[in-house]
C-alpha cells in the first residue's frame, strides 16, 4: 500500500478526538492507490481548542489536498470552507474537504449517504419503513437527509437536546413532507433502529437505547467505526436482530470519499 509513497505523495489528513479508532487511513489510502494516485491518509488527533491552529497548518502545507473531518469537529470545520455541496450547507457540516482552485476548501457531508448503503448492504430494507434514529447532531443529521431520501415511511428522531430535533424537524421540512417526528429512544415497533450518537466509543459508555425493547425483526445500525461489535450490535445480535457497524458505514463511504477528492 505504501510502496510509492515518496516527497511526491498527497495528503489527506483525517482530523477527530479521539482518533485511534478510525479506519479511513488503510482504506482511502487503499482505495486511492487502487485509482493509481499517489495519496495517503494520515490520522491527526486534534483537540478541539486547536482546531484552528491545525486548520491553519493545513491550509498552509502545500501538499495537502484534502482532509476528513470526524468528531468533534464537524460542525466547526464547516467555517473553514469557502464553498460547500448544498447537503453540507442544509446542515452547516462537512466530513471532507478538498481544495478549490484558488486553495481555499470546498467541503461536503457524506455520512448519511454511507450509513444507508451500509445498511441496505447488510439488508435492511429503507423505503417505507418505520424507523427510529437515535442522535441529531452532523452525522445524526445527514443521516435522517438520507434516509428521506431513500424513501424511509417513517422516521422518528430523538435527541438528548430536543432543540436539535426541532431544528433538523426545520431543516427538513421540505424534504421530510411530514415523515419526520421528535420521539423516545424507545424502540418498540419500529423496523430500523439506528444509533448515530458517540455513545459506544469509550467502554464505559451507557447505551444509547434499552435493548431488552428490541425485537428479533428489526435491523439495527450503529455509526461507531473502529469498534466492529458494539455492545448495542452485540445486544441485538443475540435476540437476533440483523445489523451493520460503523466500519460498514466507513468501507462504503471510501468510493464517494474518493470520488469527492479526485473530482472524478
């Protein structure tokens, strides 16, 4: 993977706290030298009270041309770009960014995109389904876009902030055509229960939901990557449940990732 790396090879640092967990790094880089370019995903842990002196080392190193951006940065990173897709601008969100021609950065959200393939990859079935998505924050968001535009019948959104419900319920008001509610992490009787909050990355963390509500019929998701089994999928594969972690979600977004940054 890394035998044309040289002083020629591109960067594309991926920038969260924390970042031991991602996976971008293998598989972009990966993916990119299977596209015959000379890049390289780096991880870069930044804090948050540093993000800007990292964005301006970025913006100032010449042979980066793009960057990933996780949490908890998703929301601020979008400040720093110049121009954005139009799904990034609904949010105020990016999950990467590449150069403009003028060197400024242009950036697009494309986790929702990812999560849903990676849940129709491992069989769940979106369009008229009946769904609850537990977390409304950047990724949360992009994923209940997506999700509408799968054509999901419902989709129930819950939040431990109701006002970023109420805001998302806004945002989508076009999009939803009244197919998006704020409710409870209760899962009972929905088809698809999916977790797009951090909960599950630290070991210590609560679940983000009850799973003795859970049924063997529904599919669940869960956005956490670097983890494989979380105890939510671990939870819902034992009362039978089909799911799809987080490095799903990281493995189907490596195309778009690269198409993105390639301008292909």
């Amino acid at each position: 993977m890394l035998d044309h790396l040289s002083g020629a090879s591109r960067l594309i640092p991926i920038i969260g706290d924390p970042v031991r967990y991602v996976r971008s790094p293998v598989w972009l880089t990966r993916t990119l030298g299977a596209r015959g370019h000379n890049g390289i995903c780096v991880p870069l842990e930044v804090p948050v009270d540093k993000l800007g002196v990292v964005m301006a080392g970025l913006s100032a190193s010449g042979n980066v041309d793009g960057i990933l951006v996780t949490m908890p940065h998703k929301f601020a990173a979008f400040g720093y770009c110049a121009t954005s897709s139009p799904r990034a601008s609904l949010f105020g969100v990016v999950s990467v960014m590449r150069r403009n021609p003028d060197a400024t950065w242009h950036g697009d959200m494309l986790d929702g995109l990812a999560f849903v393939k990676a849940q129709q990859d491992h069989g769940a079935q979106i369009e008229r389904a009946r769904a609850l998505l537990v977390g409304a924050g950047g990724a949360g968001s992009a994923i209940a876009h997506a999700l509408l535009d799968a054509g999901v019948g419902e989709l129930v959104v819950h939040d431990a902030d109701p006002a970023r419900v109420a805001a998302l319920a806004d945002q989508l008001a076009a999009v939803g055509a009244g197919r998006l509610s704020s409710g409870s992490a209760d899962p009972t009787g929905f088809d698809l229960v999916f977790n797009a909050t951090p909960l599950g990355l630290e070991e210590d963390d609560p679940l983000p939901l009850d799973t003795a509500l859970l049924s063997p019929s529904m599919f669940v998701g869960d956005v956490i990557a670097g983890h494989g089994m979380t105890p939510l999928l671990a939870a819902a594969q034992q009362i039978g449940c089909s799911t799809a972690n987080g490095d799903h979600m990281v493995e189907a977004v490596q195309d778009l990732m690269a198409d993105f940054l390639l301008h292909t």
